[in-house]
C-alpha cells in the first residue's frame, strides 16, 4: 500500500500540555461516574497492578519476552519486598499486532484499574492510546515504535523510538556509505522511515536512500533483495534492512544472491539484528559479521546490564522468552526501574494513576544505571521538534558485528538530536 500519511500534533505550549492532561483527568471523571480509574482503592495494602502487552503467536513481529519481562520483574520485587512494601501485580495482554486487539488492551486496563501501562510494545498507537488518554492512565515506557508515543500527554517514553534509531542509523552509515537502500516494512510505522534515515544520511551530504518496501508477514524477500543490491552494489555501497523479525528473513535471502552483485556494507537497529540473531545465523561466519547496528543502549554484554541478567537468572531461568539481549526485553526493564523509581518517589502515599502522573510531569528525575541518560519529563526536558514533542531521550548507541559479537563502534552515546529537529 502507498500514499499513506502521517497526522502530527503540532508541539504545544507548557499551557496546552497541563491543559491536555487535565482534560483528560477530567473525562475520565465524568466517564467513570465520579469513580477514577487508576486507583487501588485507597489501602496502602493493596497490590500496585499495571498492565503491559505486545504481540505473541502471530505471522508477523512478536514480541513475547515484553511481557515475560514484566512477570519476571514483578517475580523479582515482590521477593524482595515489594515496591515500598507493596506487591506489584503485572497484567499481561496479547495486542495480536493490530488495531482492534491494541484497543481491547486498553480498554482492559482501563477496566482492571491498572495504575499505568509499563513497558509495553504495539505499533497501534492511536488506538490504544485514545482510551488510556480518557480514563487517565500514564503509559510508562513503550517500545517508541509509533509517533503517537511521542506525542500523547500521557505518554512517558525512556528511549528515542524508532525515530533516534533511523535518524542515528543514516549518522552512523553517513561516514562510511556513498548509496545507500533501506529495506523496511510496507506498514504505516515504516513509511516514516526513509525521512528520519535520510535526516541522518544528510549530515555526511547524502543522497536519498532507496526506499524499498517489504511486506511485514513475507517469507521469500529476494526480489527485495534484488532490488537493494542493485542500488547499493559499487563501491562504499550500503544496504541497511529494519524489518523487525523479518530482518533475518531479508538477508536469508540477501546471502544466497549477494555474490552475483559488487560487494555492500550491510546494517540494521538493534531490535532487528540483536546478539541472539547473530549467535543463530552462525556468528563471526553469518551475514551480520561486519554489519553496523544502530542501537538505543550499551551493548548487550556491557556490565550496566548485570542487574537485569541477575534478575532473568533468578526469576526466568529456562524461560527462552526473556533474552537478556532483545531490545524489549531491555527497555521493559528500564520501564520498571522507572515505575519503581516513581512509587518510591511518592513515600508511602497514595499510588494511583493521577499519582504517578503528577510525580513524572513535577520533575521527577530517574537513574538507570547508565543505561540511559537522566530521564526526565519537564516540558523543558523535551525536544525542540513538533513531531516528537514528549521525546525526552535522543542518545543512541553506534555498535558494529565485530568476530561475531555485538560491540560499541565508538564510545558512549551520539546525541540526535539536533538531526531529529531537523525532520520538523
């Protein structure tokens, strides 16, 4: 399908932001009878529930380890006292990657009285955000693959999305690639992508990437390719692919026909190429051994993660959902050290969705062990783009395929910033 669009909030004022919270604070009331959702009833007794959800068991993206994370967690703090003393009760729900069943999820959050939604994944933004946005439920955390999530009131993202991860993907090929093509999925959230790929390629004064379409479900990506190969193919040529699982798919095909066109440069973001999918398609002798990786946090195998490896250790162990390197999995992570910084934030009071949100939009600062810059979510704390007005965190991570392991290319973090507000 083509000519679909995009519709963008225009970035509002600190004014229109409080305002937009307490409008929907305020239907939420009506609509609930004067009952508010979000609430635990009152008793500090009370388990603290959240709900997080992501696709599972269909033909296209899956994501189960999102919610084996969030059960693990919750294994994990209520073994070690919960959160101030208080069990954190996880609710899971299936999303079934589309609109219908992203919209059943909130509606079921909103239904259960889910203080927040933690570290979820679904590409259907509008659909589930609508019906948290009207009972009031802050959404803490989300995977960042839809611009909705960077532009509801109510949302509260920890990484840059996929815009920091296209944007720093063209930064970090800028340097090395002369043509580029970029194999994406042929669905709403991909056909954002050769904009936010191109504002990177731009600051090495590149042309437009060739944009090629892959269907989201498809299982022969050969004439895709084809196609890539044969735009890319001369020297410092790059073909860069961010299908999500079917990444694997695209340079299964890739592999069997490269050796008929020049040699190419090959790339990806971290959450379509990980470890584990370097580890199955052979390591240092697979397809990906050289390949660059754009990603939003410290390799893998960086000690910043130990926490979290401990954690699926103790609270997971056997269970092949949870892979310490998937890109859900970790940002599931982060989004609970989040919702946990925010509990102990409140000392002991009241925990309820209006709770947790007054404490994020106060200033609330949250440190995640270097895994992340400082989060925090002050209208002044947010990008300076009207396309992405709640994105608080552009740094990415450049990494490259290095004897069959994902390892930093550089140091540290790059700032995108700037490229970012560029796209506006």
């Amino acid at each position: 399908m083509t000519g679909r669009r995009r519709t963008f909030f225009p970035r509002p004022s600190r004014t229109a932001a409080l305002s937009a919270a307490a409008a929907a604070a305020c239907t939420s009331l009506i609509a609930g009878c004067g009952v508010i959702p979000g609430t635990t009833g009152g008793s500090r007794e009370d388990p603290i529930t959240v709900m997080t959800w992501a696709p599972e068991k269909t033909k296209a993206t899956n994501k189960p380890g999102v919610p084996a994370m969030a059960q693990a967690y919750a294994r994990w703090v209520n073994a070690h006292g919960g959160l101030k003393g208080r069990e954190l009760r996880v609710i899971t729900c299936n999303d079934h990657n589309d609109s219908a069943g992203a919209a059943d999820c909130a509606r079921e959050a909103v239904d259960k009285n889910v203080v927040a939604v933690v570290g979820a994944y679904s590409q259907h933004g509008r659909s589930f955000l609508s019906p948290l946005e009207v009972a009031g439920i802050p959404y803490i955390g989300g995977y960042g693959i839809t611009e909705d999530e960077f532009s509801s009131p109510l949302s509260y993202p920890v990484n840059g999305g996929e815009p920091a991860l296209l944007a720093g993907n063209g930064r970090q090929l800028a340097a090395r690639c002369d043509r580029v093509s970029l194999v994406r999925p042929d669905t709403l959230a991909g056909d954002e992508q050769p904009k936010l790929l191109n504002a990177g390629l731009a600051d090495g004064h590149h042309k437009p990437v060739a944009d090629i379409r892959a269907p989201e479900d498809g299982t022969d990506l050969t004439p895709q390719a084809e196609q890539a190969l044969r735009h890319a193919g001369a020297a410092d040529g790059c073909v860069t692919a961010t299908l999500g699982a079917r990444t694997d798919t695209f340079y299964d095909s890739f592999r069997r026909i490269k050796d008929d066109y020049p040699p190419v440069r090959t790339s990806s973001v971290l959450g379509s190429v990980d470890q584990s999918l370097v580890d199955r398609a052979g390591g240092a002798t697979g397809p990906y051994e050289g390949a660059y990786v754009t990603g939003w946090y410290p390799a893998s195998s960086d000690p910043r993660w130990s926490q979290m490896r401990e954690v699926v250790r103790e609270q997971a162990f056997g269970d092949n959902r949870v892979d310490p390197a998937d890109a859900g999995v970790q940002t599931t992570w982060i989004a609970y050290t989040v919702l946990k910084r925010v509990v102990e934030s409140l000392d002991g009071g009241e925990v309820s969705a209006s709770t947790l949100r007054r404490a994020l939009d106060d200033g609330l600062k949250v440190e995640t062990g270097g895994l992340t810059p400082t989060l925090s979510w002050r209208f002044e704390d947010m990008l300076a783009a009207s396309e992405f007005p709640r994105l608080i965190n552009s740094d990415v991570t450049f990494q490259v395929v290095r004897d069959g392991r994902l390892v930093p290319a550089r140091k540290g973090f790059v700032n995108v910033e700037k490229t970012l507000e560029q796209t506006a």
